[in-house]
C-alpha cells in the first residue's frame, strides 16, 4: 500500500493531468480535513451510494461537476500550487456541486447556475482566506455556505427555478417539533449524522465515510463517531424535532467540530477531548440558533454552525495580550479635533 | 476609606481566593467599565434589590452563578492575569446569568443551560477580543449579546424550554406602538433607564447604581444621567413607544455610550461632551432599528447598541491614513493570472 | 477646456472656500468613482433632471444637504486633507441625503434626521475605512448603505415618521413576480440602469450620467454601458420581476462593479474583461439573495450587492499567500492550559 501511494504521489509530481486528478480527489477528503487521495476517493464512492440510494444520480454528477470546475479555476486564477494540491480548492466547490441539483429543481440552467456557484466558490475562498488570514484562521466550508445560500436565496426571485427545501418560510417558534417517538435503535442515525456533513441522507454512506477517514487516521474517525454521537444524544436529551433528529441533522456539524478541534488542528489528548465536548454542545446550540434565524428565509444551515464554533474555539491565542479594555483611548477623532483647534 | 481599600489590594494580592472574590466583585462594575470592588458589590446589591422587588430572587441567584462560572472559566482557560483581576472577565458572563432566567422558565436544566453559557461567554470573550484588537478595540459586553441570544434562539428549538421574552414575532411596523400617554414625571422613568443596563425594571436599582459609580467616578456618575435623559428625551420627541419608553427601555444603550465615551474612553471636556451627544442619538438610531431587525425572531436587543455604536465612535483614529480609495489596485487575482500567461 | 481645469484647481487651493466647492463637486461624482468636479456637475444637474421629472424637488434639496453636510463634517473632524478633496467624504452622504426624502414622508423633522444621517454617514465612513484598511479595501458606499438601513428601520420604531419604501413586509417567496410582458425596446431600460445609482427612475438622468463620466474616461462609460445591459439581460433571461426589471433596478449595481473592476481598479483588457463580466453576474446573484434576505423587513438592497461584491472580487491578492487550512494550531488555549498545569 504505501509502495502504491508513493507511485501515485510521484505521478502526480511529474503528470499535470494526474496532478489535476489527485488534487481534485485530495478536495472530498479536505471536507472533513484529510489530506489523501484514497479517503476522498472512498468519499466519493459514498456520495455516488447516497444518491443512487435515495434516487437522485444528479447529485453526484452534480458533486464532480463542481469538484473540478471549482479547483480548475484555481489552477486557472494560479493560485498557491502546494495548497491546491492538497485539494483544499476543491471541497468547498464539492459542497455547492451537491447542495444545488439536491435544493433546485432538475433543468438545464441548473446546470448553469451550478458553475457559475462552483466558480464563485472558488473566488470566495480565496477572498475569504484573505480575511481569515489576519486572525491565523481559514474559511474552512464557509464559502460553500455563503455561496449555496446567495444562490438558493436568489432563486426565489427567478421565475425559472423552484427551491426544494421542504422548507416553508415562518417565523421560529411557530413550527411544531414532532416529538420523540422515533425509533430507538441509534445507531442508523449516528451515520446519517455522519453522511449529513455531504447532504445526504443514507446510514451506509454514513459508514462508508467513516471506513475513508480510518484509512487516513484513526483520532479523526474516533472524533467523528464522538461528534455524531454527543450532539444527537444531547439535542434529543433537551426536547430537539425527532423527524431532523432521525435525519442525522443535529450531528453532522458536530462531526465537523470534533474532528477539527479534537483531532486535526490540536494533538489528541484529555484536555483536548474536554474542550471538543464543549465545542460540540456549541455547535448544536449555534445550529439551533442559526435554524431560528434562518427559519423566516426558509434555507438550511448547512454548515455554517462548524463553522462558526470552530473559529469561536480557535481564536483564543496562548499568549493571551492583556485585554486594552475601557481604557483611555489615545489616539481619536475628538483628540485629534481638540489638538488641531 | 483609602486605607480599607489599599489593605483590601495587599489581601487581594496575597491570597489567592481572596483574589479571586475581588476579580468577582469588579465583574458587576466592569458593565459600566468601573474599576473598583466596592462598585461592583453595590451593583450586586442593587442587581438583588431588583430581583426580590420583581418577585424572581433567582434572577440574582443566576447573576452570582454566571459571574463566578465565567471569571473560573478564564482562570481555567489561564488568560491574562492582570485582565482577569480586573474583572475583565466577569462582566459579560454575569449579564448571561441574569438574561437566562430572565427570559426562559424555571426547571433544572434552565440551570445547566445557564453554566454552559457562562462558559460560553468566557470563550466567546476572548475570541472577539481576539478579533476587535485588530482594531485596538475590546469586545465590550458583545458576548453576553451574542451568546444570549444564541441562548434564547436555541431554545426556540428545544422542546424543554418555554421563551419567556413577551415578544411575538411579527413583521417590523406590524406591531402598535402605544401612544404617549406616559407618566410625566419622568424621574423613574430615567431612573429605570439605568437599572435597565442590569435588564432589570426598577428605579431604585437604578439610583444604587448611580451611587455605585458615584463612589468610582463622578464624570461617569454624569454621564450615565445625560445618557438615560438624553435618550429618553430624543424617543419620546420622535414618538417611540410609550411603554417601553416608561420601562427604561430607550435608556440604558446610552448610559453605556455616554459613560463609555464622555467619561472613561476621552477625557471629559466640551468636545468630547459634543461627539457624546451625538453617540446617544446614534446609539438610539441603531437601538431602534435593531428593534426592528429583530422584530421577526422575537429576541431583545440587549447592548448589542451600546457596542455598536461605541466600536463607530471609536474607529476612527487620529492619523487618518489616506483614504486609498478608488485607485487602481495593484496586486490582485487578475493581475496575478496576466503575468504569468 | 485643460485651461480652465488647470485655473479652477489653482483657486481651489488657494481659496479655501472654493477648495470646499471643489471637494463638495467632486463628491457626486465619486459615487461612480470618478475624481472631477465638471463630472460631478453633471451628475447634479442629472439628479435635478430627475428630481423635477418625478415632481420631488426635495429629493434636490435633500441630495445638496446631505453632500454639504458629510463633507463639512469631515472638515470638522480634520480628515486627511487629500482625500477630502477628492470628494471621498462626499459621495456617500450625498446618496443618504437622496435616500431619505424619497423613502420618508415629507415633515420638517424629516430635514433634521436627515442632517444626523449625514453626520452619522461620515463617521460611518471613517469607521468603516478603518476596518477595510486591514485587507487594503474601502468601503465604498456602504457606510450610505448601513446609515440609510438604520434611518429606515429605526423609522418604524418613531410614531412621526411613515416610511414609504412602497415594501410590504414579507416572506421571501410569497410575492408575485410580475411576467415579462414588459418593452422589447430595452434602451431606456438600460439607461434607468445607470440612473438608479443615484435612486432616480429615469432614462434622461442616466443619460446625463452616462455624458458625466464620459467626460472624464470614455472607459468607464463604455463599462457602466456594460454593467446595466450584462446585468439586465442577464436578470431578464433567468425571469426575474418584469417592472423592477422596467425601472432598471437590476442594473445599477451591476453598473458600479463594471466601472469599479472593469475600469477604475484595473488597467481595462481582455482578462479584466472576463472577470468583470463574472463580476456582473455575482453582483446580480448577490443582489437577488439580498432582496430575499431584506424581505422580511421592507428595505431597499441599496448598493450594498455592489459593495459585497467587488469586495469579493478585490480579496484575493496576487501573492497567495499558502492557505494554513487544515494544519495543527500551535498557540490554542488549550495548549496554554496543557503547559501550564
């Protein structure tokens, strides 16, 4: 096995086209941060289960169509050759490709409104990296969401396209949360949390995605598996709609969160894991704060939840700067009046 | 007196848990950005005046919880000492402790949720002043705005919590507004105007705070009164709702504008009274169009104003850099692709 | 025609009243990013066009207020000289002093709001600059934007004021997108285009602004040309509201994109061409999801579509920078906690 993947890594290095290749596939494992051609691979093998399963083979065209429109425009807007290899240009793109034909309805200019998204979320990622930059943060999937919902939001005003959200607009509160009588065998449920991190709904993806981050690490399956678990356990402990439960729809954020901050981006360990199931009671909380906010525009959250949490939980530095609070400022547009006058 | 509070310092300084009582007690007076432990008990003691007044002891039972969880958070999180002694730390999770049994109902897990926001609050404090330093700005009492209503939008979702907040979500201009046949003694009305900053009804808890700063700061003391007059005044003039305009609602965003920059961020003076003037108009402006904004999802303003209007009044700076405005940028994505073609 | 140019900006800086004229000259046509005071005539004597052909001369006066207004406030507050002489103070008050007696009814306490608005849109602006300085942006008009969203929707709150935004609160979705049985001669559409930069609904005014930047670059007229046609034809081929469309409110953002990116922030070409024409396209998209967004609470878009996304279009800087997505953090709070206990 690594005789093959360093067959692979040296093609690559020397085959533009396979480089193209191995970038793109490198883009479904970034979304849940993996960097390896075969977890993305197996990712997509998941995706391709999920929609024949539930009927819908246009998302996956869908997923591949955005995938390599989104990286080919970094190659074409050359942007930084290493992070593109990574495949961290083409995850966000992946999502607007499967969020589109999955929320509007089948036509041709879909397929249209689907490229231009897929470029757009290749020129917000790198608008978006250049703020987070300043604070030592990425957008993360940030840029699939803020695209996905520019265009499920402008698709109300087009009389060409119908939005499919099942989602009807009102304002929160009104809905009425089905109640808990779903079926209490988990463990389905658990993996759809999982496979709602790509928008789909189906258990075997769910393990599938598992199986394609195992093969690159396993803290970062073991901290999916904890993500699914704690967030869909605590939302049906305080009362959550049990049909969005049943879905997997309160775990896929926290699968996100618990990855990212448990496993990726600290070394594993007690501290951390104590700190990962904080983040993961913040998603939750964030999402159904964000479900409320959203509720009047009838779009989903996607997954913006993680991605808020995850900045939230990463923006506190080491070397905490003393706090410059409500201290005389120095240097104002009144100082500056009174010196001048 | 001076020598109470400097053998109060050396005791502070000395012992630990004394040190930490004292960084507890400048929490209540760090919301109206006062620097003083006595400050900070009187404003406990005006925040218990209110809550048995009102008939919700637990209110105060909230406010203690919230401002010793927070400020242990950030002994945990081991932030900035000399930050966390000044009660930098303890002022925004004590307003989540007051807002969460303020506005959601009394059961056990009312309790829990309230921890985890505190928490959360600590966490969220440090991440947006993580993000304003940028900017050589403070975060103010922002995390408890945002966690809070976090808080309160989640529970919209959760079955186990009834919103208590009398607000119906309507469509902004739906509403009545009620006409100005107010009390004309408007003494109370002001007065409620700065209990209100606590989120509390009631005009002798805003004569306790007003003692409260007078034994830290006479121009803040001053202020405070320009800030709840002048914003009265000004909603009353424009026809703005007779019943919140009774509760002090209008009042208590100006109170912290006016101390924050009359009093603490300049030095006081005539033109520094000027620019404050038109910071409690601006900060009425904002108030009532966040009314607006937040009309539909049925969520109280809190001091989200205060802070918004304060980081603008703040932001300009002294040197004015040039404006570089609306010249041909020289490196961008575009250039970036026609020199290597 | 260069001669008396070159003696009008002699007086100008010598005479410092006629440097105000010339500043407060400039300032109309900064709107559409041009630097010349015979521009900024023109488009004064467009807007009066207008003005008197809709039978609202307030909308005159009021424009002339708010452009004195801001730009004697920025005067007051000692901005850096170059820059106000530019005109940069100027354009974005000028455009809430448009705003608001089109939007308010007509009452002496209309003109005094209206004053505040254009004070507060100064400070907006230095504000707001402060904040894009860090990502080498400006803010466009968007400090006109901001100032004129918080005067509408605090304008609900006040009993004196009606707002007449001819905006029905709503769900996105539910209103009735009229059909296109529109005018196939599309010319005075187009032109209504450039008209509504300035909220004017007239084919003659954007004539005259069309002659007013001619004037000074035939680039940037042949670009703004492009943007109103681009963006309406586009909106017309995905079917979007046929009399919004009539009254081109589907070109004027797109009209200041085209300038921005085509013309003024890049040296005019082919590649710039490209990427201005995707610019037009996500400025449409941008505006149809905002007019979603703002349809809960009956406000205008404004130009905030233009705003939002040349921002976008401007981030990405030529050096990327590696993206540190993905990566393990070094400085987190946890590793703070872990090292320290």
């Amino acid at each position: 096995m690594p005789n093959v993947t360093r067959s692979w890594d040296k093609l690559s290095d020397h085959n533009p086209l396979i480089g193209f290749v191995d970038a793109c596939l490198r883009g479904p494992a970034q979304v849940v941060l993996q960097n390896n051609p075969l977890t993305g691979l197996l990712v997509l093998v998941a995706i391709a289960w999920g929609a024949f399963e539930n009927g819908q083979p246009r998302i996956l065209g869908g997923a591949v169509l955005g995938l390599v429109v989104g990286t080919a425009t970094a190659v074409a807007l050359r942007v930084d050759e290493p992070s593109l290899r990574k495949g961290l240009f083409g995850f966000s793109p992946l999502l607007t490709g499967i969020a589109v034909p999955t929320f509007l309805d089948d036509r041709p200019l879909m397929w249209l409104y689907l490229v231009l998204g897929a470029v757009a979320t290749t020129v917000v990622t790198l608008a978006l990296n250049a703020i987070f930059k300043t604070w030592g943060l990425t957008a993360f999937t940030m840029p699939f969401v803020l695209t996905t919902w520019v265009l499920l939001l402008a698709a109300y005003q087009f009389d060409r396209f119908t939005v499919l959200t099942n989602l009807k607009p009102m304002f929160p509160g009104e809905g009425q949360l089905t109640d808990g009588r779903f079926n209490w065998d988990l463990v389905p449920t658990f993996l759809r949390g999982v496979s709602q991190v790509y928008l789909i709904n189906s258990w075997v993806t769910g393990l599938i995605i598992l199986v394609a981050l195992l093969v690159n690490s396993r803290w970062s399956a073991l901290f999916a598996v904890i993500g699914t678990v704690g967030a869909t356990v605590l939302a049906l402990w305080f009362g959550a709609d049990a049909t969005s439960l049943d879905k997997g729809l309160f775990g896929f954020n926290a699968v996100l969160t618990a990855i990212a901050v448990g496993a990726v981006l600290h070394r594993p360990g007690a501290l951390v894991t104590v700190y990962t199931l904080f983040g993961i009671a913040l998603t939750l909380f964030v999402q159904m704060s964000l479900t409320s906010m959203l509720t009047p525009l009838a779009i989903p959250v996607l997954t913006a939840p993680f991605n808020i949490a995850t900045w939230l939980l990463l923006l506190p530095k080491r070397h905490f700067a003393p706090v410059p609070n409500h201290e005389r400022a120095k240097e104002t547009v009144v100082s500056a009046v009174k010196h001048s006058v």
